[in-house]
C-alpha cells in the first residue's frame, strides 16, 4: 500500500467513525475527519486515534496545512459544497458514514433525516464529480435498505424496500450513488453493514441501553414480544471490512457486511444480564412495539467473502460483549429520555 494517502471521512466523530479513523491512522493514511458533531457526533469517539497520533481540530475555515498532521479534524456539515470540495480536494477519496441514524428519531424529525442522509450523500457525489478523476468514494449504506427479511438472506442485487424513516433515506442515498456511478462513470464502492456493535456505541441502542438501565437497578424496556432479530457484527471487525472494500471493490458495487450472527432482542437482553450476574427473568418490563417494526434482517456476505479471502474473520458475539461489560461497568452510559 502507498503510505501517506488522504482520505476524507465524514461523520468520523460518531460510534463507528471512531473506530474506522483509528484503523485508517493504522494503515498509515492521513485521515480529514469531517463531521456537524450533532448529538451523535463527540470527540471521545476519536479519543482513541487522538491519543495515539498527533492531530489538529480546526474550525470551518479550514487551512491547507492542516493536512500536515495524520489527523485533522473539522466541524462541517457534508451540505456544504464548498467546504467538501475545498477538503476532497487535498485527498485521495471519501468514506462517507455521515448520517442521521436513530430509527426512533426519524419518526418525529423525518426532514433531518431527507437532509442529512438523501441530500447529504448527493452533495458528496456532486463534489466527487467535480473533483476530477482518480478519486474513489466508499458508501455505507446499510442493511435496512432491503426491508424486512422473515426468511433467507438478501443478495446485493435484490430490489429495496425499505419499510422505515431511516431506512427510505438511506436507499435513496444508495440508489443516488448507484445512478452517479452509471450516468457519469464516477468510482464508487457500497457496503451494506448489518448491526454494529461494540466499545463506544451510542447509548440509543440496544446493548449500551441494556447495559445502563441494568447498571442503574432499572428493568429493560422490550419493544413488542421481544423476538424481532438483528444480525450483529462487531464494529472492528467491520471498519477492517470497510477498508477493503474501499481498496479493492469492484467500482460501481456494493457488498454486504454480514455476520450470520442472528440474535432476538430477548436473547440480547439476557445475555446483558447473565453478564452482569443478574437474573435474565426479571430484568425487563415489555412496552409497546414500534410503528411497522421489521422482524428480521439478514445479509448475505459471500460476495464479501471472495473479496476477503483467508482474511475474512469474525470476533465472536460473547467476546465483544465482554469487551462492552468492562467499558459500561467502569463508566455506565447515560440512560437517555
Ligand atoms: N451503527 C450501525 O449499526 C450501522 C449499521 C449499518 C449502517 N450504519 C451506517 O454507518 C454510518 C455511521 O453510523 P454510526 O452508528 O457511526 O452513526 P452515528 O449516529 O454514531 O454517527 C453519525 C455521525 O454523522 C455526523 N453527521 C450527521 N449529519 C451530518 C452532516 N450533515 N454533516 C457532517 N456530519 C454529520 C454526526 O455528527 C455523527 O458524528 C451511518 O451512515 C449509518 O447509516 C451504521
């Protein structure tokens, strides 16, 4: 690999972000972090990288020497043509993980989601397009795009019917991105990650929320019957994935990032609180479901496999949990409203 390449990574100050910046830093590219820092946006996410390589935080006006550093990073909304196209402009390519993402968020503030996630991705495919050639941009999309899935796995061709918010505003962004790379040849890669998890994941979902109310005495709220299934991938493991795809996927495809690792919301929750020592019976309370919930979503990723090769790996799900357990004991996450 070159060393010194550049890339721009928006959205690097949320969960996965952190650990895709770190990885990169890793691979010894210099890394222009880009992200609105909105609720889900925070510096302890790049915590990590920022104790481990020198790093410069600048503000909108951004200078041509701060790519001096392996890690610059700057407060901007990815809307902002000439903020993108002035920082794409000392790089090599994007990763573009800056999104709005809370499921239950995109029921009350819908509109936030069309900006950031629709007409986000399309100004990002508009910079890359005035960029010139030879610059690539990776899209995560995710695995919400294909709609619910009762049985059998979805292939990376298979229409999307996205049943949510959230999930319409990605498979627009995913769509855009698709129709970029064939009405103007851009390079243009696209992963569809399942259910990410791990250290310094957002306390909105499931296993940081099972963690802080458990900590806090507290019973777990269960949507529904608690049988609706997430496949789980842990996010390390994911950002390697990432990686690859951005370095050799095929241009103008996508791939699943699957783990084959199904798990109800009921069997996480009593895997939290065996965990913990508690008594997985009487740690939650059941509320009702959500609108239209999906039951099941499942990725195939044996695309991602022949790209990978032997360097394919998974962590396994216990393994990640005890990493998680450690984190949230030493400092429970906040129980949020
Ligand atoms: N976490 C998962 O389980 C998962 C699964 C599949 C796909 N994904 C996708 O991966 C990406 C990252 O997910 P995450 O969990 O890290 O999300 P996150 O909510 O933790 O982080 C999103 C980041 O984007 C930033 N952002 C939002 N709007 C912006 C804008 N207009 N301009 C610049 N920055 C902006 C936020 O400040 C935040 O730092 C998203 O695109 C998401 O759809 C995540």
């Amino acid at each position: 690999m070159r060393a010194h390449r550049t890339i721009l990574v928006t959205g690097g100050a949320g969960f996965v972000g952190g650990h895709l910046i770190e990885a990169l830093l890793d691979r010894r590219y210099r890394v222009i972090c880009l992200d609105l820092m909105t609720y889900a946006g925070s510096l302890a996410h790049l915590r990590p990288a920022m104790d481990r390589y020198p790093h410069r935080i600048v503000d909108r006006l951004w200078s041509p020497r701060a790519t001096a550093v392996p890690l610059t990073i700057v407060r901007g909304d990815i809307n902002d043509a000439a903020m993108v196209g002035g920082l794409l402009a000392q790089g090599d390519g994007i990763i573009a993980l800056a999104a709005e993402t809370h499921v239950d968020f995109s029921y009350h503030t819908p509109g936030t989601f069309v900006r950031a996630n629709v007409n986000g991705t399309h100004a990002l495919l508009e910079a890359l397009r005035h960029a010139g050639a030879g610059k690539r941009m990776l899209h995560v999309s995710t695995d919400e795009v294909y709609g619910e899935r009762v049985r059998g796995r979805s292939t990376e061709t298979d229409p999307l019917r996205p049943r949510n918010i959230y999930a319409a505003t990605k498979a627009c962004g995913d769509l855009l991105v698709r129709a970029y790379a064939d009405v103007y040849g851009l390079d243009v890669v696209t992963v569809r990650p399942c259910n990410l998890f791990g250290p310094g994941q957002q306390p909105k979902d499931l296993i940081p929320k099972t963690f802080a109310y458990l900590l806090a005495g507290r019973k777990m709220t269960v949507h529904g019957d608690g049988r609706h299934r997430r496949e789980y991938l842990y996010v390390r493991d994911a950002v390697r994935q990432m990686i690859a795809v951005y370095e050799r996927g095929r241009s103008g495809e996508a791939y699943n990032l699957a783990s084959g690792v199904h798990r109800s919301t009921l069997q996480v929750v009593r895997t939290v609180a065996r965990s913990l020592g508690l008594d997985p019976a009487v740690a939650m309370t059941f509320v009702a479901d959500r609108p239209n919930p999906d039951r099941r979503y499942a990725g195939d990723n044996r695309k991602l496999r022949r790209l990978l090769g032997r360097r394919f790996r998974l962590t396994p799900f216990a393994d990640v949990i005890d990493l998680m357990r450690a984190e949230f004991v030493r400092q429970p996450p906040p129980i949020l409203p």
